[in-house]
C-alpha cells in the first residue's frame, strides 16, 4: 500500500505557532530599532537648528527675535523662517519678505497671496520621525482687521524655540521673557550667563489633533496634543488680578497640577484648539515656541490666548525628550528630571545650579 508524506494538522498548528512565538519576540527588537533611529534622525534635525542658529548670531551678532517686525507683534515670521538660509533653503528665504507681516487680520489672520507656497511647504528638519502626524494643517482664518475667515494650508513643526519657563508673569513673550527670545528680543550668546551647556534652545512637541476647535481630551494622548482656549491666563489666588505693563494680567502659579485645575474649572476656559506646531513659518507661540512650565511630556494640556500662553515639550520617543542646548549640543532629557532643574535649562541668567539628571 502506497503511503503518502506530510503534515499532519497538528504539526501544521504546531509550526504556524511556533513562527507566531518568533514573530512575536522580533517584533518589539525591529520597533526598538526603528525608534532608535528615528530618535537619532531627530537629534540630527536639531543639531542642525542649534547650528544654524550659531551661524545666524555670527552673521548678525545677534540671536533672532521671536515674531519680530517692529510696531507690531501680530502674525510674523518665526525664527525657524530666518534661520532657513543657515540650513540649506536659501530659496525658500528668497520667497519670504521680513518687512511686512506674514497675515492680514488676525485670530488668526490671512496669509499675505505671496506666502502661501511657501507656508504649505513641509520641510523633513521640521519633522520628527516619530510624530507619525499629518505634515500640514488645514487653518481657518478670523474674521478681524482684515481677515476673510477662509481656509489656508499650513506646514507643521515639531521643533519649538525655547521662550522661557512661563513662571508668573512669564509666559508672555511680547514682553522679556527668561528664555532666549521674545518679541523683538536682542539676545547674545554673551548674554547666556548660565553657559551655552546649560541653555536651551529648541524643544521638541507633538503636531496637535488637527483641528482648529478640537473636541475636549478624553485620554493622555490627546491631552499632549490639545490646548485650553482661554480667555485671560490664569489666576495665583495670592495676588491681585491686574499686574501693570502685563498684558494678559495674570500670575502662573508654580505647580502645573494647580494651573491644570484652575483651568478646567474656570469660566475662562472657552474651549479647545488643536493648532499645536501647525505652522513653522509663524511666529506665533502655539505654532513655532515652548516653555520650561509643564515637566517633559506632561498630561496637562497646553493653553494659550492670543498666541502667548503655557506651551509644554513633548514627543513619542518613550521616557524622554530631545531638546537642543545653546552650545548646539542635543541631549535626550528623561521624563524624570526635577521639575526646578527642567526650568534651569530654561532660564538664560538664572544662576541656578543644575545636577546631573
């Protein structure tokens, strides 16, 4: 009798098994790859911004302002477009014009017709690997001082100017911050009297959820991508609600838990925007700058009006963030840093004495 060979179905289940075990063991070693050097690419995109904003200081003795055009304060170019000459786009720089302002009208505005391309244009040293987010944003202008409230197109960034630690009075940049840019700031490497080292400079966030009025957050992930809309910043219940020459007239208490409750009850809290990093042309604070507030990749939401407010670091690489120091040196900072030596790295003349995290 003529016998015939092969699998039975028991061997058959027994070696689909056995390759799901190994698929299941090789999985997480190619992710862990793949995220390593995601993580490196970019550490590389920021090591080139750290280095062209040496080169910019060198060219104007000088470290470029944040959302600078003199007399106004509103709907400018950020310091990502100026350094575009310094990282190999000197035709995209030759499309901007730096003496008039990027929009017309606000909240937000029309984008000027001669900066639309440019606008829409998504540049991969903006981008982290790791943020697996659309590369542009849909942005629906307002309907003030000339706006027209249409839809325009945005490229998005993940890499933010470091405006300060957004402590008291702090967190807005139309007036001297504790970072290294404000509106029409003239900061020097000089003036780092805490040392390059010890000074950042870029950040890393997350792209927000795409929309321009998101729906509240309903887990961790969302909240990392979604700001408060708030109508004034918020209230330290110690001191008085007016503080003169501020503009917002508020006092960010120390503790983000405070700040975060205070928030979500507070009648000024109108909602929820998801516009976070939508555009790195702009320089408007939720778009193109973070601060030192929140700790590394905090839970809280962002909040902001009128472009200033509470604007946290934040990524997808797991335990950290990549931040870019002064000195154009790029360390991952660990979820785990003290809250006190976070905001050092923040501060240009702080004074403070930072320990190894």
């Amino acid at each position: 009798m003529k016998t015939t060979k092969g699998f039975t179905l028991i061997e058959l289940l027994v070696v689909i098994a056995v390759i799901a075990i190994l698929i299941g063991l090789l999985l997480p070693a190619v992710q862990k790859v793949r995220e390593a050097a995601a993580r490196l690419k970019c550490q590389n995109n920021l090591k080139q911004l750290g280095l062209a904003l040496h080169n910019y200081e060198s060219a104007h003795q000088v470290l470029p302002a944040f959302n600078s055009l003199e007399g106004s304060n509103a709907g400018n170019f950020s310091i990502q477009a100026r350094l575009l000459p310094y990282v190999e786009q000197e035709n995209l720089r030759n499309m901007l014009s730096f003496d008039v302002s990027l929009t017309i009208g606000c909240c937000p505005g029309d984008l000027r017709p001669q900066f639309i391309e440019p606008a829409q244009t998504v540049l991969p040293l903006f981008r982290c690997p790791s943020d697996g987010s659309p590369d542009t944003f849909t942005v629906r202008s307002g309907t003030r001082g000339g706006a027209t409230g249409r839809d325009f197109t945005y490229a998005g960034t993940n890499y933010h100017v470091n405006i300060g630690t957004a402590l008291g009075t702090l967190y807005d940049s139309r007036l001297p911050t504790d970072g290294i840019a404000w509106v029409n700031s003239r900061v020097r490497l000089t003036d780092l009297r805490d040392g390059t080292s010890n000074t950042a400079a870029f950040g890393e966030s997350l792209l927000g959820v795409q929309a321009q009025q998101a729906p509240a957050p309903t887990n961790d992930n969302e909240r990392k991508r979604t700001m408060f809309n708030i109508t004034c910043l918020w209230i330290d219940p110690s001191v008085p609600p007016r503080i003169p020459g501020l503009t917002a007239g508020y006092v960010v208490p120390y503790d983000p838990n405070a700040y975060y409750s205070m928030s979500l009850s507070s009648p000024l809290n109108r909602g929820w925007s998801g516009q976070r990093g939508a555009g790195w042309i702009s320089g408007r604070e939720y778009y193109t700058a973070y601060q030192h507030y929140l700790p590394p990749n905090s839970n809280i939401p962002d909040a902001q009006i009128c472009g200033y407010g509470i604007f946290g670091a934040r990524s997808n690489h797991p335990g950290g963030v990549n931040i870019c120091f002064c000195d154009g040196s790029v360390r991952f900072i660990r979820d785990s840093i003290s809250l006190d030596a976070w905001r050092a790295y923040a501060t240009r003349n702080g004074g403070e004495v930072i320990p190894d995290n």
